[in-house]
C-alpha cells in the first residue's frame, strides 16, 4: 500500500509517500516551514499543500504531537491550542479530501522502528525516544505499541523534562553536546527505574549526531539511533494509516 506520510512538528511539517510493505520513502521528502503556532485551520491548508506538492489523491497518514485518540486531539503542548478536543481528522480531511488517519507522532517514529528498524524483533520493554521541539516517547511490550506515552512531560523542578532537554531547549540553552547529554543521562535513569527498559531508541533531528553525545551518557540501558533517524515518524504515519484506513 502507498500512504503519504507527514509528519507534524514545532517548526515543519515534512513527509513524503511511503511504501508501507517496506518502509520505503517513494520520493524526495518534501518540507513546509511553519515559523510560528498554526490554528487548525492553516495546519489543514498546510497539509493541503504537501498533497498538492505530490499531486496525491490517496490515503494520508499525519503524527501529531500530542495525545491523539481516534481523530480527536487531547494534548498540544507546542501547537495551537485550539487543537485540543478538536476532531483533526475531519476538518483534515474536510479541507484536503483524502482519507487521514492521526497518530501520536512519537508512536509513529516507534511503529517504523519496531516494524522495520531498531526494534524490530525485540522483546521486553523498548523505549523510543524523541528530541525535537519536544520530547516525544513511544512505549512498545513485546512489539505491542502502549499507545500516547508521554514520557517528556514527567516533572522536573516543577516543569516537563522536555523544557530542558530537548533538541530546541539544547539550542535555547546554548549547551554542548557534552552538557546536554549529562542532563540526558539524568532524564533516561529516571526512565530506567520507572521502566527497566531492554533498549532505548533515540530519533528526531538529534539523533543523526549521536555519537556526538552518546559517550556522554551514564546509563545502564542499551541505546541505540533510530534506523529511519529523523525519518522515522514519516515511515511510520504512513504504516499506520495503512494499518488502520
């Protein structure tokens, strides 16, 4: 089946048509900058846009960031807040005309790792984690997906964790790899004595300089680069609309 996949970030959308019996990206990726918070209703134009850049008629799967249960979006801690409670899926597709499904964008990246990269085959606990705008998580038991697994809004001196060491808050902070990853480290111990974990898997822009900083991590838990890197949510909204259209 081939799926346009797009993936909802802080500051783009980007995606590209997948084939989701491989996982393979069909064509060049595409991007739309999306400098400052969308309202749902330019994020549909957006998106409207990316089909048109494809000339694409056919299914559509999006990774939003933030809660997402059927179509209807519960958290949007770095997007518009008119997004929360609202039907995305239906006013997506009121304005694109295609079939869309929504998924948790973290949970995308984890479903194309554990169906095609880092996770593949892996029993026990598997953690992916993303660092991006924000800090995004996907749970996964035995390839089971835990679905909207908020991780990055565990507390830390009274805020998300994501406030301080995510790939923005890196930036913001003006911090080296080397002191990032130290506050990193805390972050995933957290994680490991909350979870056990058998692996992490890291994805998001960050991820394509990982051993930039994992050296720098003192932990217990394998660690690994997500396979698909900042492509993952991509592959993976794609697999899961074609999992679920």
């Amino acid at each position: 089946m081939k799926v346009l996949g797009i993936d909802i970030g802080g500051s783009a959308l980007k995606g590209a048509p997948v084939d989701t019996k491989t996982g393979k990206q069909l064509a060049e990726k595409h991007r739309i900058h999306t400098p400052g918070q969308l309202t749902p209703q330019e994020t549909a134009d957006a998106i409207a846009r990316f089909a048109s850049h494809y000339d694409w008629k056919g299914p559509i799967g999006i990774g939003f960031p933030g809660v997402v249960h059927g179509s209807v979006i519960r958290t949007s801690a770095n997007l518009h807040p008119d997004f929360i409670g609202l039907d995305a899926g239906a006013l997506f597709e009121e304005v694109v005309g295609s079939e869309i499904s929504l998924v948790n964008d973290a949970d995308a990246a984890g479903l194309a790792e554990a169906t095609f990269g880092a996770g593949l085959n892996r029993r026990g606990a598997v953690l992916l984690l993303t660092f991006g705008t924000g800090v995004g998580s996907a749970l996964f038991i035995d390839g089971k997906l835990y679905p909207n697994s908020e991780f990055g809004h565990l507390q830390h001196l009274g805020e998300s964790w994501e406030k301080f060491i995510s790939g923005a808050a890196k930036t913001r902070r003006e911090l080296s790899y080397a002191d990032w990853a130290t506050e990193v480290g805390a972050y995933l111990r957290e994680l490991e004595n909350l979870l056990w974990p058998e692996l992490f898997i890291v994805g998001g822009g960050i991820s394509a300089d990982h051993a930039q900083w994992f050296p720098h991590l003192k932990i217990r838990t394998p660690i690994m680069p997500a396979q698909f890197l900042n492509e993952a949510g991509i592959v993976g909204a794609a697999l899961h609309a074609a999992r679920s259209l």
